[in-house]
C-alpha cells in the first residue's frame, strides 16, 4: 500500500494483519527500521513459528531444517537467536554469507515445514522505504521462490509512494509479482462519513457547512479529519456543530499540528535539507521538477543533488518519476512557510584545496 504520510496505510495494514491472525495464520510483523537491523526484528516471530510448529510431529525434519538455517543466518550477521536443540545439525545451509541467498532460504525452510502442517505464513512491514536494498531484495526473492514453488505465503507492505520504484529496482520481476495500490486523501463522501458518522453515533450533529469547511482545511486526509474533528469536538457548546466553531479552532488545530506532527519531521533534517524543503514550499505542495527547486535555492540542480537523496533516504521528499520531487506529508508546505517565511539560497561549501 503506497501513500503519503496521514492517510491510514498503518491502519490498513493492522486491520490485514489482524484478519489474517484470526484466520489461524502465522504472522511475522515488523516496522522496517530507518537505522537499524530488520532481521534483529523478524527473528523472534521466526522463533515463535519454530515453536509452534514443533508441536506437529510430522514435520520434525523440515523444522530441523528451517531452525538450523536460522541459527547459521542470525550467527553469520551477528545477530542473537536461542533456537531449540534437536540432537541433528546440518551445515551449509544458509551459510553463503550473502543475505538475500540465506534469508530466501531460511523463509523458504520455514515456509515448507509450514506447508507440511498445513499453515499458512502471512509476512507484513510497515515504512518499507526504510528496509536497505538488501532487505528488500531478499523480500522480494522469498514472495518470488515462494510463488514458484506454490509454498503458502503471503506479503503485505506499507510505506511512502517510492516502494514502487524501490521493488522494481531490487527486482524487475517486482510489477508481475505484487499489486501496488494507492492510499491517498478521501474522497468528499467517504470524508463526510468518516467526520459525521461517529458524532451521529453520540448524538451529535455537524451542519453542512462546517463539514465542507473541515474537509476543506484538513484536505480530506484521514488523520487531519481526526485533528480537525477532535479540536472541534472539544470547543463544541451544542449541536448542531456549526462552522464558526470551525473557524475559532483553525489557529488551535494547526498549532497542534505545528508542534506534534509536523516539526517532529522538521527537527530530523540538517539546516541544509531544511533550506531544500522551504524551497519546495515557496513553489506549493508539488511534485516540483528539480530544476525549479534548484532555481528557487539559486544554483545549480547538481549542488543540491546529494541533499535531495538524503531527504528520499529520510521519508521526507519523494520521486516517482525522474526529475520529480514531492513532499511527503500533507500540508507540509504550508507548515515550512510558517516555521521558515523566507527562503535562503544555497551557498555550496568552498572545496579545499589539495
């Protein structure tokens, strides 16, 4: 599920995640890590089905199989893994030292035990923009084998627009094996709903008025409904909630989300990266060519270039196609605006000499 920041894909993918618990499948669920060692966060899930599936006879010997290549992958990338002893082991397997080999291996290992017992195995990563190319290749490679070998697993992800790309250049066989469907702002009448359904539930009403207000302040993006919905709430005196109770929480609501959702962003960029997103900004929500960024910083596009991937690397900006570039949070032009109301043009660093 590819969005921007706001519009419910954790959500989403939590709701995925819970049918498929209650469907009698074994999960793994894991939030890729900006800095940091996904396999450290997949392997007690791994552990845990292990643990599940020792209890199934039949499948002993695969089990001992798929533990003992989980022990050689977490102990060739100096990862913590306690397994469980069978008396057997088996060297060589996933000890090739490349990760997207061994990882394959151990999900392909664990998938055919899984398979004996007849279970299933739903994997779900939330912010997958984050996995290291690495990651995301060996991903890739295990739905891949999986697919091809009929084994019983499934992959869900959640993250920034970029995924897309991202799959496809770990794999170019990335668009024939997974669907990417785009999360975005809501339409007007599903945001009427999601606004006047739950006052109706206590009791409460909005006038027409104030709905179309609030949908058009927030842009119909879920979690600003929720902001918007739940500042008003508050200041409401009666019902039904009208708009000027809209209009007197504006200055309140984006204050909030000045200090709560968008300056937590803005805090984790370098000033240089701050000065990119202002000029963004001074050019409206996007997506923006580079070279108008770059005109806006006064230089060339080609000083700014390593500036621009940090921010991708970061979640903060994203490109869909070449010579793009987005924000990827709603709104957040407006908010550079205010935290910086003018622009600084960038002053490339002198280069030493030799």
């Amino acid at each position: 599920m590819l969005g921007p920041r706001g519009v419910g894909k954790t959500v989403l993918l939590n709701k995925v995640f819970h049918a498929a618990e209650t469907s009698q499948y074994f999960t793994i669920l894991s939030e890729a890590p900006e800095s940091g060692n996904f396999l450290q966060r997949v392997l007690p899930d791994l552990k845990r089905i292990h643990l599940q599936l020792s209890t199934v006879d039949s499948v002993k010997d695969k089990l001992t199989n798929a533990w003992v290549a989980t022990r050689n992958l977490a102990a060739a990338f100096k990862l913590s893994y306690e397994g469980f002893e069978f008396g057997v082991t088996q060297p060589g397997l996933a000890q090739s030292g490349d990760f997207e080999t061994d990882f394959a291996e151990v999900m392909r290992l664990t998938l055919l035990a899984a398979q004996s017992a007849g279970r299933q195995i739903a994997f779900f990563v939330d912010e997958v923009q984050y996995l290291s190319k690495e990651e995301l290749t060996a991903l890739v490679v295990c739905c891949h084998d999986a697919n091809q070998r009929g084994l019983p697993f499934v992959l869900f992800g959640a993250g920034l627009p970029q995924i897309a790309k991202l799959a496809g250049d770990a794999k170019s066989y990335s668009e024939r094996l997974f669907e990417f469907p785009e999360i975005g702002a809501l339409g007007n009448t599903e945001g009427r709903r999601a606004l006047a359904k739950p006052a109706e539930s206590e009791g409460v009403e909005f006038t027409e008025d104030a709905i179309a207000l609030i949908l058009r302040q927030s842009e119909t993006y879920p979690y600003f409904i929720q902001e918007w919905g739940h500042h008003v709430w508050n200041a409401a005196k009666q019902s039904p909630i009208d708009a000027q109770t809209v209009r007197d929480c504006y200055d309140t609501i984006i204050a909030h989300l000045d200090q709560s959702f968008f300056r937590v962003r803005f805090d984790r960029c370098k000033p240089v990266q701050q000065k990119y997103l202002r000029a963004m900004a001074e050019l409206g929500p996007g997506p923006h060519q580079t070279g108008d960024i770059a005109r806006v910083l006064q230089c060339a596009p080609s000083q700014v270039a390593t500036t621009r991937q940090q921010l991708i690397n970061l979640g903060m900006i994203w490109s869909l196609r070449h010579g793009e570039t987005a924000f990827t949070v709603p709104l957040f032009d407006e908010f550079m605006k205010r935290q910086m109301p003018d622009v600084v043009p960038h002053t490339p660093k002198a280069r030493k000499k030799s």
